[in-house]
C-alpha cells in the first residue's frame, strides 16, 4: 500500500515510518508547521529540520504552514493530506499517535472523510517499551525539548541512550511524568538511523529554559556522511 | 486459555499493531492460564473448545471484511465459553444472533449512560469510552442494551450466555474493563 507518514522529525513518528515502510510503500512524509506553540497537534521545537531528515531517508516530503488556530489547523493537515493523495496517490495516512485521543480522533476523521486508511502502529503501547524500541533498532534521538519538573536543562541535547532511558523511568515512577513524553513533557529529534543515508550533524544548538521549559534550540545543522 | 481473534484483514499488519497488540499486551500483564492470537478467518473448532475467555477485537475504520465473512463466526451460537466482543467483534455479535449490522458513524471520545448494569462486565468508571466506527448495531431481544451513547447501543449481553459486546474500544479509556473480563 502507498502512505504517507505524518511526520515532525521526533521518535514517535519516525518510528511510525519504521513500521510502515517494513511491508508498505512510503510515498511522502507530511509535516505541519505551525506558528502556534501551544497547538494541540503540531508544535514541535526544530520542525525547520524535518527537509534534512527526509533529504537523509531519501522521501520526498510535503510541508504545509498553519497558524495553529484550533480548527484551522486541522483543515491545513486536511489540506496536506489531499495534496498527497493527488500528488502521490497515496491511500493512507500514518502516524506516532500513542494515547492523545484528541490527536488521533481528529486524523481518523479526516481519514474518514477522504476515504483514505489511517494506521497509528504505536497506539496504547507502553512509553518504555517504546524507548527499549529506538535503542533496539539503533536510532539516534536527542531530547529536544523539557516541558515538566524536575527535567531541567541538562536534560536539553543529550541522547536517548540506555542510561537516559533509565533515568526517565526513575523519575516517571518519582513524579508521575510519561518516561516517553507522550503527555509533552519531552520532545525528540532524531539524528540518524539504519534507515538514514546520512545523519544530521548539529553546528550550532543554543539552550533556552525558564519555568521548567526548555528547547534546545538548533540554528545550524547539516547532512554528514555516514 | 485466552483466545483472543484478529478481525484486521488480511496483510494489515499496521492495523493489527493498533487493534490487536494493545489487547494482547492488556491481557498478558497478568494472564497465567495462557493465550493465542488467531486471524478470524482461521479458526477451528478445537480452538474454540479450548478457549475458556474469547476476545474478538476491532479493526480500522476502512476495513470492512469481516462484514463479508460473517458465516466465519457461526461458533458463536454454540460456544459455551465466555466472549467479549470489541467494535468489529460486536458487530458480529449483533448478527450472528438475527441483528443488523447498521450505517452509524461515532469517531472519538462519547459520554456514556448506563442502562442495565446486568449487562455490564464492569461499571463504566469514567461514563466515556473512545469510539471509532462507522457502523453500530440493531439487536434482537436475545441481548440487554447495558449502555448507549446519544447515537448507539454501545454495550450489550446476550441473555442466556456469557456473551458481550462493545461499540467502543475499551484499550483506549477502559482498560478495566478487559481486566475484569
């Protein structure tokens, strides 16, 4: 089946593109990139990246802009996900919805709507297991956002390694946070993978936390060989 | 031993990552009597037979095949073993048993009013329950309605046996549900 891959350059989605590559065809990745920072659906720091991370997998993307209003920026996906099904003849959509019902609802309709498939492969599944899963399959992930005490800005650039993974799980079971930030207390990049022709190589990154928020923020990255 | 059915079509393996692996992994965590995932299209008797506890799961929206294949889950009338119907499973409850199979859309999260808690596997805690369908269900008097939304019976059991059904998809908001049972 052709698909399209709702994607933001985190690890829930590219590992959602993963999954469907493994038996499936996958035409194009969509990403949106809203102005809005607390849009339900979208916001995600370093979006601007997400063209070097399809150039590095070698899929051609489609990006459309929205300004984050509630409604609208669903109607800017449906936008996006009709330009892909002309563009590409795609027949689906598939995304890194893990529990959001509010996410996931709105993706369904809209696949409703267009008569198209909508696949979410990591729904319901446990946050640790999905860590275990990008070290598994030896994808390079940097935490790119903290978004709840106690992360701080240590947290900010550093890998999703064994010992990261641990030290989220010990402070999920301290302070009732999702050790895989599915409730937005953490957001990823993903630098590199088996699936990558080349990696990402951050030039510059700048640290921006107050309030127990913070981005890292990359001004400067690149494609490198691998 | 928990027989739990996958109605995905066949080659949806993203859809049985989405419909049947949460069922799976919410029975596992505290199952010692044993479990297997079977597609619907093979099932024997003998697995029937050997299963005390069935679970028929859901499948995608767009994926209307187990409607074709209704004759598949005749067992259903002489099973004596206990069954839970989700979504897609409910469905093929609803006609084995004379009912209709019906066009009704719901996508999302829907409110919940109890009706007949003789029905009920277990109260539902949150009166919610996260839907995604695009065809309910008309029943024969054969069942209880335990529960319904503004637009569906969304919960049901047949009256003489241990047989329920779901409209919704209790991996999502209801997991209790499927601890109980």
């Amino acid at each position: 089946m052709k698909l399209a891959v709702l994607f933001s350059g985190g690890k829930d989605s590219f590992l959602a593109y993963l999954k469907a590559k493994e038996k499936n065809e996958v035409a194009c990745l969509i990403s949106i990139v809203s102005k809005n920072e607390e849009s339900y659906m979208f916001h995600t720091p370093n979006i601007h990246l997400v063209d070097l991370n399809a150039q590095a997998l070698e899929v051609p993307i489609i990006k459309v802009k929205t300004t984050g209003e509630k409604e609208k920026e669903l109607a800017d996906l449906k936008k996006a996900i009709k330009s892909a099904i002309k563009k590409y003849r795609i027949e689906g959509i598939v995304s890194g919805a893990i529990a959001s019902t509010y996410q996931a609802s709105r993706l369904q309709k809209i696949c409703n709507d267009l008569d198209i498939w909508c696949f979410n492969p990591l729904w319901q599944r446990d946050q640790v297991s999905i860590l275990n899963e990008i070290i598994s399959k030896k994808i390079k992930v940097i935490i790119a956002g903290v978004f709840a005490y106690p992360l701080d800005e240590t947290f900010l650039g550093k890998e999703l390694d064994n010992d990261m993974i641990a030290k989220l799980i010990k402070l999920s079971e301290e302070y009732k946070i999702n050790p895989a930030g599915e409730g937005g207390e953490i957001e990823t990049l993903v630098l590199d993978s088996p699936l990558h022709k080349k990696r990402l190589e951050i030039k510059r990154a700048e640290k921006e936390y107050k309030n127990h928020a913070g981005i890292y923020k990359i001004i400067d990255a690149e494609l490198a060989r691998k | 031993m928990i027989l739990i059915i996958n109605m995905c079509k066949q080659g949806l393996g993203l859809s049985y990552e989405e419909f049947v692996q949460p069922i799976d992994d919410i029975v596992g965590k505290d199952n010692d009597s044993g479990k297997k995932v079977v597609h619907y299209l093979n099932i024997n008797k003998k697995m029937i037979d050997k299963a005390d506890k069935i679970i028929i799961c859901g499948t995608a929206l767009k994926d209307n095949d187990y409607i074709e294949h209704i004759e598949k889950f005749q067992w259903l009338k002489d099973t004596e073993s206990k069954v839970l119907g989700i979504c897609a499973g409910a469905q093929v409850i609803a006609k084995v048993f004379g009912g209709k199979i019906i066009k009704n859309k719901e996508i999302g999260v829907v409110d919940i009013e109890i009706i007949d808690k003789r029905a009920l596997i277990t109260d539902i805690i949150k009166n919610q329950a996260y839907a995604l369908h695009n065809y309910g269900i008309k029943l024969t008097d054969s069942f209880i309605i335990g529960a319904k939304s503004k637009k569906s019976t969304q919960y049901f059991k047949h009256k003489e046996k241990e047989i329920y059904g779901v409209l919704f998809h209790p991996e999502v908001l209801n997991k209790e549900m499927i601890w109980k049972f």
